[in-house]
C-alpha cells in the first residue's frame, strides 16, 4: 500500500445542551452512569531489562538465518496454552508463520529491486518477536521502531532477538553499521503519542516529506475486529507521504476472533487514502 493525496473531511459535534440550573430537591432521583471501561495498557517506551532472560535458538527463512527468543507465557503472564486474550495478552510470545512469510516477500521484493532498507525508516506494529524488524535492521534501515502491545514482550522476548541478531550479524560482517532500535509498548489508539515519526492528524496534508515511516511491516497484526480502526488510523499517520509503503502479511479470515486481510483492506479501500497492490 503506497500513500496518496488524502481526502480531508470535516466533522462537527454537536454536545448536548446543559440542564438549566433551579432550586430545591430533583423531582426525579437519576441513578449515576455506570463506570468508563478500563483504559488500555500505558504507552511507554520501553528498554533493555538487565533482568530479562530469553532462550535463543535459530530459525531459518528463505537460506537466512536469524535468532529468536522462546519464552512461556506461564512465566510471563501466569498463563498456560493460550495465544490470545484481549485486553491483557495478545500472542507476542508466539512466533505466527506471518512474519516469517512476510521476511520471504521482503526478500524477494529486494532481489528485485523493488525495495531497499538502505536508509529508511521502519516501524513494525504488534512486532512480537520483532523478525521483520530485525531483517530491516540488518539489510542497511537507518532506524527500525517496534511496538506490541505488551511491555513485557518487548523486554523479555523482542529486545534480546534484537540484540542476539544484530550482535551475531556485526561479528559475521565485521561492521560498525549502526542501526537506532527504540521500542514501545501500548494501544494503538494511544501508542502514536510515543513514536517520534508520527502526524498530528491522519487525514492532514503531509507535505514535510522528512516526516513518517518509510516502511511499516505488519505481520499477522490484523486478527482482531475492533482493533483494525485503531491500527489504520496509527498507519496514516505515521506513513511517510508520498514513497511510504506497507508490507502486510496476514490470513484472510481469522476464526474466533473474526478479523482478516479482507475486513481490514475493506477498511482501506472505503477510505481511499492509499492505494493497494495485493500479492
């Protein structure tokens, strides 16, 4: 998906209008609302913990090979068989084939000549394991940002595959190249807040070219209904206009949780702010 010029539409809100003010006892005793629902999890910017510990073993993609992190959910979050439960876990821990699927594409786009990290900017949503990122990283990105939803994924599983990756890369290589990793944890109605390459408002005109992501590389991100309004809106704004790309890798229908490609690209072309090439 390639940013194009946005459509800007204006809104009104009409608020209701105070009760007038009068004297003595209410006629009618009026029971209060009932409590706003918890608010989502604190954005914050995360680092390394030097308490973290993380079990490393290696993954093949594509004759590539990277180090990612296995960590129980039974030692994080208390708890045991389960991927997914809204509000509090939203399956970090567990590497979905997504990304590795998504790390092929990405490959492939560069032997092409399609795409380069050299350079760029990235920021990689719900990140988990943080792979695609981590790829960025080491093909030559100035900057890659990594977001989940969970703190603690970010310090017990992404930034230790961060470090391991590009540590065994510099050794390889013998490199100094430096690569700015920054990580953040949050809601995506609130995380944008955080990130430092992000417009005031999605539907402005961007036309500080400087500003926004190069690249946002999505994997297995859109699962969940009520979630993909969130995670668009993040997306304009942070795309950088008009070269910004997003990489999604994702499966057409999630059972159980109702999201998928299809819903969230339905979203997208109701829009109309970016342009979609499917492969």
């Amino acid at each position: 998906m390639q940013s194009s010029t946005p459509k800007v539409e204006n809104f009104r809100l009409f608020d209701e209008k105070p009760p007038i003010p009068g004297l003595g006892f209410p006629e009618k005793i009026v029971p209060p609302p009932p409590p706003p629902p918890p608010p989502p999890p604190p954005c914050l910017q995360v680092s390394v913990s030097p308490s973290v510990k993380c079990c490393l073993e290696p993954v093949n993609i594509g004759g590539l090979t990277l180090l990612k992190g296995r960590v129980s959910t039974q030692e994080v979050f208390a708890l045991a068989n389960l991927d997914l439960v809204p509000g509090k876990y939203e399956g970090g821990l567990k590497l979905w084939e997504g990304s590795q699927d998504l790390i092929t594409a990405l490959s492939s786009e560069m032997l092409d000549g399609q795409l380069s990290f050299t350079g760029k900017r990235a920021l990689e949503p719900g990140c988990g394991h943080g792979l695609p990122g981590i790829f960025a990283c080491l093909k030559g990105a100035a900057s890659v940002h990594f977001q989940d939803f969970n703190a603690e994924v970010l310090q017990y599983l992404t930034i230790p595959n961060v470090i391991a990756n590009i540590k065994k890369n510099h050794q390889c290589l013998a490199t100094d190249d430096n690569c700015e990793t920054r990580f953040f944890s949050g809601d995506w109605g609130e995380v944008d807040h955080l990130l430092s390459c992000v417009f005031s408002n999605e539907n402005e005109v961007q036309l500080d070219q400087t500003a926004g992501y190069d690249v946002i590389l999505m994997a297995e991100t859109v699962y969940s209904i009520s979630a993909l309004p969130n995670l668009y809106k993040l997306i304009k704004k942070c795309l950088r206009n008009p070269h910004g790309v997003v990489y999604m890798a994702a499966k057409k229908y999630y059972f159980g949780v109702g999201g998928g490609s299809r819903r969230f690209l339905s979203i997208v072309e109701k829009d109309g702010m970016l342009n979609l090439l499917e492969s």
